[in-house]
C-alpha cells in the first residue's frame, strides 16, 4: 500500500513529520515544539492533533513569511494568532 497525500495524518510518525517538513517553515525541532503545544491545549487524540498541525502549517504559510525563523517566543504567537482566528 502506497501513501497518498489525500490523509497524511494517518502516516506513520515518520512519514508524517516528514510530510510537514516539505513546508520550509517547518523542521523537526519546530515540528516538536507544535505537536507539543497541541497537546497541551488538550489535543490529545493523534489523528486530530495532526489535523491541527496541518492546519496552523497552512497558516503559516498562507501568511507568507519571508523570514525562516520564529524568534523568541514568535511560534507561540503564531500560534495564539492561529486559533483566534479559527
């Protein structure tokens, strides 16, 4: 069985970090940090939380940072400014 793009949050925890590492925003360690703020907000089911993670990765994106980096305590208000506006 091949992986398909249509449901990467059912990837194994490889493939999906992967997946979430295409966006150049995002590396392993950034990953981390954002699957472990999910988490603490009370996303505690994977499948959800990935979905979460998807979702503020677009965000991010559609935002169209120009800079690589968050900066000190920047991905907790990126994060802030994700779900005042979901």
């Amino acid at each position: 069985m091949t992986q398909t793009e249509e449901h990467p949050w059912h990837y194994p925890d490889i493939a999906f970090v992967r997946y979430c590492e295409k966006s150049p925003l995002i590396n392993r360690g950034i990953y981390n940090t954002i699957d472990s703020m999910f988490y603490q907000l009370g996303y505690t089911e994977v499948v959800e939380r990935r979905k979460q993670i998807l979702s503020f990765i677009r965000f991010l994106q559609e935002k169209e940072r120009k800079e690589k980096g968050f900066g000190r305590k920047g991905l907790r208000a990126e994060l802030e400014a994700f779900l005042a506006a979901e």
